[in-house]
C-alpha cells in the first residue's frame, strides 16, 4: 500500500476563511475596501510599523519598495545570491543593479563584515533577507550604512513574525516587505505586504501599487508610473483570519523545527540549523539541513520523492542563473558557493502528523 503524500508546505485553511470569502462576495466590494484596511493595519501592527501598503505579491511589495525610496537607473543595491529569485528580480525590474555580496555560513543571512567593501558612490539600499525565518543581524548592517544615504529595505518575505532582539522583523529599517504565497504561515495564495513608518514613503508606495494614482483625490500622479499590483479583498480577508491563528501557527512550526533537531541531530552527514542568536525569534517558515554536496541533495531529494515525501532546493544561489550570472560578480561569494549546492528543505507546515515527520526522518536517514 502506497503512503499518504507528504507535501512541503500545506497552507492552512478552513471555515473561518471561507466565511470570511462569502462575506465580501456578498458586500459587492471585491477591491480597495475594508478587508484590504483592515489586513494593512494588522500587519503594521505585527511589524510594528505606522502603515502597511496591500500588493499582488512579496516581488511587488519589493520592487515598490525599492522604487518608493527612490532607486532606479544607476543604483546599485547591496543584497545577497543565496535567497530566492525575487529578491533579485525586485531590484533589477525597478532598473537597478544588484551587488552581490557572501553569507555567514552559520546563519545563511548576509555578513555584515562583507558590506563596507560593497558600497560605492551608487549604493542607494541594502536588501537585507531574513532567510528561512531567521532574523540578520540588523545592529551589525546599519552600523555600515550609520551616516550615508543607503536605505535599508528588509526582505522579510520567510519571516513574518521573527524578531530580532525581541523586536519584529519588517519594521526595523526604511521599508520592510511580506509575501503570502501558499507556502508563507499567512498565504493569501497571492499577495504581498509592504511596511513602513514614513507618511510620505507610504504616499508614493500607494501610487506605485495603483497606476500612479494619488490614493486620496483618485486623480493621476504626474511623474509616477505606477503598477497594477493590488491586493484583492479576498486575498485580505483570507489573509485578516490567518493573522488571527498566526501566534498559535508559528507555536507550532517552531515544535515541529525542534522535533526535527530532536530526531537528525546526531546524524554525521548532516548540518541542522543553528539555534536563534541570543535575544532572536526565528519564525520557521521550512526546515532548511545541509548535507554534504550537490549529488547527495539530489539523491536524498530522489530517494524523499519515492517515499511520497517533497523536499525543496532552498535555494539554488541566484548568481547561478542567467540573468545574474557571474560575469557581474564583483565580491567572493565563496561561502555561498559553498552552501549553496548542498541545502534541502524538508516539509514543516501547521497539521504535519507526528507520524508524517517521522516517516520524513527514516527516510532522511536511509538516504543519506
Ligand atoms: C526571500 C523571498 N523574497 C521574496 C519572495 C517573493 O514573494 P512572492 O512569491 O510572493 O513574489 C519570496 C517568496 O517565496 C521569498 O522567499
């Protein structure tokens, strides 16, 4: 008898989000109503931010972003190549040009000690990414900025309700950004969130999401060319009951994170994720090990799949890609290089059977 398949990532939903549905299809308000306000204003409050802008993905709330704060042709933005592709596409689709600088190997975050010799007279942001729900180290990374015009934009995408230092990711630069993509502990099935404290930055993010409109008087704005990237009521009504489970979601991934670590921690041939920085709250979004190269990732992930069990590449190094391929490298990304083939994610969402998690470890084990 073939087992039950053992998915990823499972988004969660039920009854609270399809009467949540059935009331806006029953209001005639299917956009820019109070689902859409009412999601904005939760999710600034769990970034702790003033405002939180509602867009049609994580991508667009970065690019938006970036945009808002003034990057365009000519800039360049610091980030790094080990994080999914969006981080990138975000900076090169609003015309600038990432650089590229290494990961701390013991976090897969960027090393701050890598910055200082990234910046030059274009630098305009750094797009720090909180990767797999782990904090970066944002003490380290603004005291490189302290003093110059460089924005820090937070690609907090993996990592909503994280904290860093007790604080809440997204909140604690210029601009911070959340997506809710089915595998996201708030997923929308599309959508994204931008949060920031600065009236003004709100105002030209608003514009941007909306085809340059101005938010208040409808009319067009004169010099912003904006997108079609608005959020749905739907998707805001689905994502204002997630919110509401999310404290009880995260309790859990973060048991599910640690049975994990229970049960493979003592195998040789693999690396687990390291414990949260003193003062940290990682918000496990999957649960990234490393083993030891290219052909056993692609074994194990094989020897999963027969098993009816998904594990994902988290992630190949965007560098590896032909849209950013090495001949635009400026830096050694020699730890990325190094980690970057070698990285699995094995499944971790809300509902996962103690069962389903073991059956994922003997086959982790049998494999590698
Ligand atoms: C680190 C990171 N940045 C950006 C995104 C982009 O989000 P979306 O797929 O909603 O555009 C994701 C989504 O998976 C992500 O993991």
């Amino acid at each position: 008898m073939s087992e039950a398949r053992i998915p990823l990532a499972r988004p969660r939903v039920g009854e609270d989000e399809a009467e949540a549905l059935r009331r806006v299809l029953e209001s005639d308000v299917l956009s820019r109503g109070e689902a859409l306000t009412g999601f904005e204003a939760d999710l600034a409050a769990l970034a702790g931010t003033r405002f939180g802008i509602g867009v049609n993905s994580g991508t667009s709330a970065l690019q938006i972003a970036l945009e808002a704060l003034g990057i365009g042709a000519g800039d360049e933005v610091i980030t790094v190549s080990y994080t999914f592709i969006g981080t990138l596409n975000a900076i090169v689709r609003c015309g600038a040009q990432p650089v590229l600088v290494d990961i701390d190997p013991s976090t897969s975050n960027i090393d701050p000690a890598q910055i200082e010799a990234a910046i030059t007279e274009r630098t305009r942001a750094i797009l720090v990414v909180h990767l797999f729900g782990r904090p970066a180290p944002m003490d380290a990374i603004r005291s490189r900025v302290e003093g110059r015009q460089i924005a820090i934009v937070e690609d907090a995408c993996e990592a909503i309700g994280a904290r860093w230092q007790g604080r809440p990711v997204g909140g604690l630069g210029d601009a911070g950004t959340f997506g809710f993509y089915p595998n996201k502990p708030i997923a929308t099935g599309e959508g994204g969130m931008i949060t920031v404290n600065d009236a003004e930055l709100q105002t030209r993010c608003r514009q941007l999401r909306n085809q340059g409109l101005d938010p208040v008087t409808g009319t067009r704005h004169p010099c912003r060319a904006g997108l079609s990237a608005r959020l749905s009521e739907l998707q805001a009504a689905v994502g204002r009951v997630q919110v509401r489970r999310l404290d009880a979601s995260l309790t859990e991934r973060a048991r599910i994170a640690e049975r994990y670590i229970e049960r493979l921690g003592d195998h040789e041939g693999l690396e687990l994720p390291a414990p949260a920085a003193d003062g940290d709250t990682i918000s496990w979004f999957t649960f990234p090990l490393r083993v030891s190269d290219r052909a056993t990732r692609d074994r194990v992930r094989a020897a999963l799949a027969k098993r009816g069990i998904e594990a994902g590449i988290y992630f190949e190094p965007a560098h590896r890609f032909p849209p950013y391929d090495r001949s635009s490298l400026r830096h050694s990304l020699h730890q990325t290089e190094t980690i970057g083939h070698r990285g699995l994610a094995l499944p971790l969402f809300p509902g996962l059977a103690e069962d389903d998690q073991d059956r994922v470890c003997d086959a982790v084990r049998a494999a590698v």
